[in-house]
C-alpha cells in the first residue's frame, strides 16, 4: 500500500496493480485487495496459485521452516508466488510478445526482517533472476514501518481487516515462517481457513511424519537420498534374501 502510494503522489500510475493469491492465506485479503483497487480505477491482475499449496504438500509434505536461499521459505515463494506471477504477466501484458520488459514497482523493505535485509541489500533495483525483463524497483527499499505508516494515514488509506486482528496481512499462511501461535490465532479469528488447514494437514499426515510450520525430519533427507524407508510403518531391517526365509 505505501509503495502504492509513494507512486501517486508522484504523478506515476501504474498501468496494473499484481496481486499473488496464493491460496493459502485468510481470503478476507484477498477481498479487500479487490474492492480497493476497483475503487481506485486501476486495472487489477490477479496471479492465482490455485490449489499449487495443496498439490505440493500431498505430494511431497510441507515445506517445513526457514529463510533465506534453498531454504523452506525459498521453495514455497517458488511454488506459490513466482510461477503465479509469472503465468499472469505472461498471459496479460506479455501475450506472446518476446522480450518485452515489465518494470515491477513493490514494497519490499530491507528492515522488515533480517531475511529481506540478507537477501536484498544492495538491490534496489533488480531482474528477476532466469527472466531478465522483468525488473523489480523496490521504491521504499530503505523505509522504516513507521514512514509506511504516516504516509498511509496522510493519504487516509483503507487498512486490511485482517491486518487490525492478526498485525499481519494474512496473505500467506504456509507455515515456513509463521508461528503456531500465529496458526491458533488465526483460526480463531478465521475459523474457516483454520478448518481449512486442519483438514489438509491430517491428510498430509497420513503420508508424511511433521505437520504445518514444522522442521523437516533430517532422517526424511537420509532417504531421499537413499538411504532405507526410516519412516515406513512396514519397515523391516532384513535384506531381501532374509525376507523369503522368514
């Protein structure tokens, strides 16, 4: 909202505003994204991850927990954000057209944590990575919360509801970062993303052996790098030779 802002007042309006709806998250943001860009008349496009979440931890288990590079956090950006986002600028704006370059405006803040200010200092400006023409500006790079706030409440901005009870967007919730007392609070407030979570969670479990927001068992990596099925419940310590003679 403030990197919104600072674009305003400016005099530079956007030709689109993105937004990443990763499916994971209280829907209420998602909602009131919408109704605010439709009130402010610009065209709005929006990068759905569809049920990516839900297809990926069935699939593999969750992500587990962690930032920074090759991290949990690293591969649920992927999954969740950057293919959305990609698809979407590929399907409105690019259609088809080769190397045309799209300038990214966000809000990204070195001081919103020790990962963002790891992993974006000296990078105000940025490609993003494997697609070169898309060019990120990160326009409150240097900002405190406290500057987002006073230039929000000058220009009398709505606040996200679900901002005002859980002090955070809601907008992703697929527990690489986020607390289990974040998780209770939020389905408290939202039970219905907490029924949600709860439900896709005891399916997971039936395959895997951690849940939402927890650490990946070390032992889940010894085997997928081969080593013996340490989880499986019909496991057995007998070469295959021992097995035919039981």
């Amino acid at each position: 909202m403030a990197a919104l802002q600072v674009c305003l007042v400016l005099g530079v309006k956007p030709d689109y505003i993105l937004h990443v709806n990763t499916r994971t998250g209280i829907k209420e943001t998602t909602e009131f994204v919408r109704l605010y860009v439709e009130s402010i008349g610009i065209p709005y496009i929006e990068a759905d991850a569809k049920d990516s979440y839900e297809q990926y931890v069935l699939r593999k288990g969750f992500f587990g927990v962690g930032t920074g590079q090759n991290s949990a956090h690293s591969y649920a950006y992927h999954v969740l954000k950057k293919s959305a986002y990609s698809h979407a600028l590929s399907k409105h704006i690019r259609q088809g057209k080769r190397g045309r370059k799209i300038l990214l405006i966000n809000g990204a803040r070195i001081a919103e944590s020790n990962n963002r200010a790891k992993n974006l200092a000296g990078k105000e400006i940025r490609t993003d990575g494997d697609r070169i023409n898309n060019v990120w500006v990160n326009v409150i790079h240097h900002w405190q919360k406290t500057d987002c706030q006073a230039l929000c409440g000058e220009q009398k901005c709505p606040i996200n509801p679900v901002n005002k009870e859980l002090c955070r967007s809601g907008e992703c919730l697929c527990g690489t970062t986020q607390s289990q007392q974040v998780r209770n609070e939020a389905s408290a407030i939202y039970p219905e993303w907490g029924q949600w979570i709860d439900r896709l969670e005891a399916r997971v479990k039936k395959k895997f052996f951690w849940g939402w927001g927890e650490p990946v068992p070390k032992q889940w990596a010894l085997e997928k790098r081969g080593q013996l099925r340490l989880f499986d419940a019909d496991f057995q310590p007998m070469c295959h030779s021992c097995l035919e003679n039981t």
